[in-house]
C-alpha cells in the first residue's frame, strides 16, 4: 500500500489533468472557461502555501506580496504592449508629458519579464526568508510580518498611482505575447496555459513530498531541534519551502493578470492573502490535492455567491473556516481518512476538549 | 573510529547572573561509559547544553583537537557529536525508516534530498538490529512505546555515524527490562565511541557506568569509578542531605546508595 500510495496519487494528477485539460474545454462556456482559469491561478498559489504551510509549518499569511510581483510584472508588460510606442494611458491622464517610469522600461522585453516573473519572487523571498529563518523567527511572528508585508506592498501599490495605476491598478490589456486577448481561442489558449502549469506544480509538489526532501521538510515542520541536531540547518530546509511556495504565488499571479484582465491592490493585500490561505485549510494543508481543490471551491464560491449575495458569502466563508478548524483541522481532504477509521472502530473517542484546542492552536502557528 | 577523546576544561555557563555551571572539567573516552550524575539544578543537562551549543558558554570543550564552544550546532554535529533529550524527540509523523533515513542524511550529498529513498541503507539496517527495532521499520514513530522512541533516538545516532553519544536521561521512564536492555546497548556502542550518560538513576549507574563524575551547584563534587564516588564523604554529604540542597529525588536514592557502599562491586 505505501509503494502503490505515490502511483495512486500520480494516477489522481493524470484524471485531474484530463479534467482541467481535455473535458473542460468541450464542456464549459467561454465564461465558466475563464472562471476556471481564474480559479487554476488561485489554485497554483494554494499548491505552494500546502508546500510552505501544510509541510513546512511556515503560515504564509502574505502570499499576496509574490502574486503581485508576477501579476504586476505581466501586468506591466501587457501594458507596454498594448500602449505600443506611446505611454500606457493612466500615466498620461495625470502628466501628458510625464516620461515612462525607469523601472517600466524593461517590461517591454518578453524575455525579461518572464525572468522577472521567475527570479523577483525568488530572489525577495530569499533574502526575506534567509533573514527570518536564520534569526528563527516562526510561528505567528513570521505569519504577522508575512501579512504586514502584504499589507505593506498593497498601500505602496496605492500611494503611486502614477506609476503603478494605484487602486485602479491596471487593466484593458489588448494582447499576451502577440496574441489578441478578446480572442475566444486565445482565451482558451491562456486558460490551458495557467491550467497546465497547475497540473506542473502539482507533480512538482508530488515529487518533493515522495522525497527525502519532503519528509525532512516534514520532519522540520514537527521538531526543528531535533532536525538541527542531526547535523541540518532547518533554516535552509525551509527556506527552500519558502522560496517555491514563493514562485508558484507569483506564477499563479502572472496568469491571473492575462485571465481577469485587471490587477489592483485589492487582489494583493490582507484580505486577498487571507483567502488564498482559506482555500488551502478548507481543502487540507498537508495533502497533495487539498490545496488546490480548496482554493478552487472558494474562488468559486467567491465569483457565483460573493457575486449575487456578497453580504451572506462572508458569513459562509467564515463560518466554513471555523467548522473546519474545529472539526477538520486537516480539512475536507481528511475526510475518507476517517470515515476509513470510524468503518474499523465503530465508535471512535470523541476528541477530548483539550486535544481539540491543541489542534486549533496547530492550525494558527 | 576515532580515538579522539572529550575534554572538557573550566566550563562556565551563565544564565543572566544565575551560574548554572562553574567550572567543570571532566573527560571522556572512547570504550567507556561514562555517567554525569548529579542532585536536580546541578547543572548536567546544562553541560551538554553547552557542548553541543545549545547554551553559549565560556572555558573549552574539545573533541581531539577541535573547539566546540562557539561553534554552530549543526556544525558540532557534523564533527560526530550526538545528543539526545530528556524528553524522547522522534519525528513522530514519520516511520521509522523515515526517522533514520533523515539522521543519516547528512553524509549524503545534497542533491539525493530531491530523489525517493530506494532500498534501506546497511547503515541503517545495523542500527536497527542493535536496537531491536527491525521489526518496526514501517511503524510510525509517534505510536512507539516511550522505551522504543529512545532506542530510536539512540539508533539515529547510530546512523548518524557519531563519535561522541551525548544522552541526556535515557532509562527515564523505562522498565526495568528496559533499562537492563538500555544499558547492555550502551555498553556495547560505547565499544568505539565515547558515551556520556546524564542520569539521576543511581541503580543504573551502579550497574553500568566505567566512570562516574558527580556535579553539585554547578561544581564538580567527585570524579572517579563507581566504588570511589560512593565512598567519597562529600557525595555522601550531599546525598545525605546534610549540604541543604537534596532533592527528594535524590533523598529516595539513599538507602541503595548506602546499602551499595558496604557491598563488593559486582564487576
């Protein structure tokens, strides 16, 4: 069972693909093809907060802050793109003689801004997390500054409006890579794009938990001492958690900008982030498929509900979180686990108050 | 392995003001078993703290010609220093298997992280053997019976490939069968290594220390074989009670240790 376990899960990634790759684009409107894409960008950054969170034990509370950093950098792109020779029309509103920003400049090369893409969020979350981790800093002390960052970057984003779109944040992006975005095929184009880079991310994810790497991250996660007294630096363990959970927010971040057609500090800051970190406790933090499916029923939820009764979904989105953490800590994907447990013994122990509250307090650090 | 020996030499830790440890110098050799013993607050577990660089410290901790003091900790575990704690620390979500495989990791290169584990390492397979865990290669560490997790701990040592085993408590709540069975493992591993045992239990000691040094307020009180330690007054003194500062850990422990001083050793 445990050598067929990794094929199993293998086997569940190939259906998953077939799904999302082949079934989808016969079966669903442009529309619902473009909520879907949505959501499969969602779903990429959920993939490596499992990583960081559900196996590293590192709450990532500020994912926001490297979705931006590949959202605005393709959002920069396209921007150029679309204005051609001439400057992106929001600048122009505020100065019509204002020159294009120094630090836009290179956005106008594709090469450069799928680097960027790739090696800013590394490169940030390197050096954040070769601080924090050298100096130990974890927990909710990592999960606040994680936030305050997020948080940070989003008022940054707004106070510049004459760089970056401020809360308007930037949109009406005509092509992708030479591509006509209001083109249905190119639609579905971008949309298989974001969806085979899920379907990337999570044999990438797949691979590192069936590796030796995966159980000394999960090892780190339970007891860091012990870890550094077998001669590792947790610090490096996670740090390298840290910076994939890193790329994949900011991969999942560069999709969304071609898909929604608009990027703004909304989508980045405190709120943004904390949704990203729901879906992934609402489907199971520590599982391969947990993540990605949570994050995708919440941005689902968050378009059909958060759409036609906004003030109830709230209440929905919460009330889930805490039935969750109260009942599932490990969430919906824990779930055959133990119908499997209650068939065996057929009346389990009702968890004691203060096993619960251990739990609880598992989920929060 | 090695014949490098531990010396420690006037170690002094200090905790905001408090001196936990003032001054203890002791050594320790490869093929003997050595104990640290000691009344609760005599600052034992804080010398291994220390040596293994979990507590910052002043003196010198030498392995051969190596400095530990000052070193980082996962640098002194790459010299071939292991420790365990007083509380067993397995990785309990992990099997077995899983738990060695990460101790014996680190002579590995890096870049085997990334792959899956095929086949069980020889290493391993010895380790397992030696502590009787064979049978429990796929059994999840957290559902080990507390003996077993400290067998574990020592097997990952083992692994490990360490020198000088640094055990802080290992017979703590254990069995009597357990603790015999602990203990003629200790003796045997400590063949090639050095093995430096923090222990309250005075039985256990008796059985199976080479050497014993007993620590007093953070002071060395009496260093020698177990026949000397016993019959030195001083330890006699604080063991009694009559320093003020026994515990009734150590008070429990009397008798046998007076019964003890007019019988013949055993070995």
């Amino acid at each position: 069972m445990t050598k067929l376990k990794p094929w199993i899960s293998l086997g569940g990634i190939g259906v998953f693909a077939f799904l999302l790759l082949g079934v989808a684009p016969l079966v669903l409107t442009d529309h619902w093809i473009n909520n879907l894409g949505k959501y499969c960008c969602w779903a990429i950054v959920a993939v490596g907060i499992g990583l960081a969170w559900g196996r590293g034990g590192m709450l990532v509370m500020g994912q926001g802050v490297f979705f931006a950093l590949g959202a605005y950098a393709m959002a920069m792109h396209l921007t150029l793109e679309t204005a051609g020779d001439r400057i992106p029309g929001f600048m122009v509103l505020y100065d019509p003689l204002a020159p294009l920003p120094a630090f836009w400049e290179p956005f106008r090369s594709a090469g450069f801004t799928l680097l960027a893409i790739v090696l800013l969020p590394v490169i940030v979350s390197g050096i954040l997390g070769y601080a924090l981790f050298k100096r130990r800093v974890k927990g909710a002390y990592f999960a606040i500054l994680s936030q305050a960052l997020a948080v940070a970057l989003a008022t940054l984003i707004s106070s510049t409006i004459r760089q970056t779109g401020g809360d308007t944040g930037l949109s009406d992006f005509k092509y992708f890579f030479g591509f006509v975005l209001n083109d249905p095929a190119n639609k579905l184009l971008v949309y298989l794009i974001a969806a085979g880079l899920l379907v990337v991310c999570l044999l990438a994810v797949w691979q590192l938990y069936r590796s030796r790497f995966g159980e000394l991250l999960v090892a780190t996660r339970d007891a860091e001492e012990r870890v550094r007294f077998l001669g590792y630096d947790p610090a490096n363990v996670k740090l390298v958690a840290f910076v994939a959970s890193a790329l994949m927010a900011s991969i999942g971040g560069a999709m969304f900008v071609p898909i929604v057609g608009i990027i703004t500090p909304a989508e980045i800051g405190a709120a943004a982030s904390i949704l990203m970190i729901a879906g992934v406790a609402l489907g199971g933090r520590a599982s391969l498929f947990g993540p990605a499916l949570g994050a995708m029923a919440v941005g689902w939820g968050q378009s059909s509900l958060g759409s036609t009764w906004p003030d109830g979904w709230t209440y929905i989105l919460g009330l889930l979180f805490i039935v969750v953490i109260l009942f599932l800590p490990n969430g919906l994907s824990s779930l055959p686990a133990r119908f499997a447990a209650a068939r065996r013994s057929p009346a389990p122990p009702p968890p004691t108050p203060a096993a619960a509250a251990a739990e609880l307090e598992g989920v929060r650090s | 392995m090695t014949d490098a020996s531990l010396i420690v030499t006037d170690l002094h830790v200090e905790f905001s003001g408090f001196v936990a440890v003032g001054g203890v110098s002791f050594d320790a050799h490869p093929g003997e078993v050595r104990f640290l013993i000691g009344p609760n607050g005599a600052g034992k577990t804080t010398c291994i703290d220390a040596i293994t660089g979990l507590s910052r410290a002043t003196g010198s901790a030498r392995l051969g010609d190596r400095e530990l003091l000052g070193t980082p900790v996962h640098k002194i575990v790459r010299l071939g220093i292991g420790r365990t704690f007083q509380t067993a620390s397995v990785f309990d979500e992990l099997t077995v298997l899983q738990n060695l495989d990460i101790a014996a990791g680190r002579h590995r290169p890096w870049t085997s992280l990334l792959r899956t584990r095929r086949g069980v390492d020889p290493s391993i397979e010895r380790a397992l053997e030696e502590t009787g865990l064979t049978a429990e290669l796929a059994t999840p560490a957290g559902i080990l019976s507390h003996g077993q997790k400290q067998w574990l701990e020592i097997a990952m040592l083992l692994v490990q490939d360490a020198k000088v085993l640094l055990l802080d408590e290992p017979v703590a709540g254990m069995s009597q069968d357990e603790r015999t069975a602990t203990g003629e493992l200790l003796q045997r591993i400590a063949a090639k290594r050095i093995v430096l045992v923090v222990e309250h239990d005075m039985d256990f000691m008796r059985r199976f220390a080479t050497r014993v040094t007993v620590l007093h307020q953070g002071k060395v009180l009496s260093q020698g074989t177990v026949a000397e330690v016993q019959a030195d007054p001083k330890v006699q003194e604080v063991y009694l009670g009559t320093a003020g500062a026994a515990t009734t850990a150590a008070m429990a422990v009397v008798p046998e240790t007076v019964a003890a001083m007019h019988q013949p050793e055993e070995n």
